[in-house]
C-alpha cells in the first residue's frame, strides 16, 4: 500500500491510495465472516461493501509498519550551529491499541536540543505518525519516538510527552469519558530539572 501525494492540474494536492489487491482480498473475506459471526447479514445492502471498506482502512490504519522513521529525519538532515531547545507541540496522534484493535488519540510534543545537526519541522510530525500508526500502546510509542530522534541525529536531548484519550476506556471496561493518558520520556539534557521545566512550561502556555 502506497500513499503519494500528486499535483493537481494547479489546484493544489489530491492524496492516491494504492492497496496490496491480494492483501485487501483475503482480509475482506476475514471481515464478512467476522460480520456473519457477530450475528449480520452480510449480504444485506448496507454490509456489501463493508469488509472491503474495512479492509482498507486497517490497511491505512497501520501503515506505519512499511514507514521508517530513521530514513525520514536523515533524508532532512542538515548542519546548523544551534544549542537550543527546538520544539513541535500539539501534533495530532491517531493509533490503534494493540490490546483490543481500538483507537487511542490525542497530542505528541516533542524537543530536541541540536547538537550540530537539526532535521525539518515536518520530519518530526512523520516520524510521530510513522509509529502511531501501527498497533501500539502508548508507553512504548512514546518510546520510540524518543529513542529514534536521539540515536539518529545524537541531540543534547529529546522529551516526548503524550497525551490521549483512549477508546478501550470510553467505549467498554471502566467507561470513564473524560480520563486522559499522559506518558513522557527524557534524554539527555531534558533530565536535567530547569531544561524539563522550560520544556514542560512552553507545551502547556499559549504564545498566541
């Protein structure tokens, strides 16, 4: 499966979605009889199309497993003689826990502080995306979107801090629809109090 973007007759960019055909074949006939096991009719006209729907969409859900996130930031990568905190707050998370194919979302913000090398503003969203979408709990994607962002470009120091709504809470089990998770991680500088606190204070003021 492919995601590319291509200009548009000048009216800006249209997403392409190209699906492995075999792939979204047999996962479809996964899907109709996971319907009819539910007790559905999936010949009725309002499931026909449904598996092959779902088919895709969990296809894009976790297409982050044919992403590499080391391969993002070292395709942006450049030399600049900049020491201070750089930081991208407020990124859009979309997952899938692991534990019961659920989705959990809310909000990446991630810091690094260069140590001769600092990578494109965007690289940073990818990277966060490229391991979100995949099945996942949010300890370790936390986790990797640290440790990727330190051994590839070698920082003074990451922070991660998380923040998301979990549906396996909200929709079943405890049920509770207002509880948010928030997970964090540190290397390097950021373990240092005053550096983790100028990092905690920017990602929760408003400057605009």
């Amino acid at each position: 499966m492919e995601f590319n973007l291509y200009e548009n007759d000048g009216n800006g960019y249209q997403k392409i979605e190209r699906y492995d055909d075999e792939k979204t074949e047999e996962l479809s006939l996964h899907y109709k009889r996971i319907l009819d096991l539910l007790g559905e009719n999936s010949e009725r006209e309002g499931l026909l199309k449904t598996p092959l729907r779902v088919a895709k969409a969990m296809q894009f859900f976790t297409h982050g497993y044919k992403l590499d996130p080391v391969e993002m930031l070292k395709s942006a990568t450049f030399h600049e003689d900049y020491r201070q905190m750089v930081l991208v707050k407020n990124i859009e998370l979309y997952s899938m826990c692991e534990h019961h194919l659920l989705p959990f979302f809310g909000k990446a913000h991630v810091a690094y502080i260069p140590n001769g090398h600092v990578t494109g503003l965007s690289k940073i969203a990818r990277v966060v995306d490229a391991y979100a979408r995949r099945l996942q709990v949010q300890e370790r994607l936390t986790t990797q979107i640290r440790d990727c962002i330190q051994d590839t470009l070698q920082p003074l120091g990451v922070a991660v801090v998380i923040e998301a709504q979990h549906m396996c809470m909200q929709m079943r089990g405890i049920q509770k629809q207002n509880s948010v998770t928030t997970t964090s991680d540190f290397t390097g500088a950021f373990l240092r109090t005053a550096t983790r606190e100028e990092f905690i204070h920017l990602i929760t003021a408003r400057l605009h």
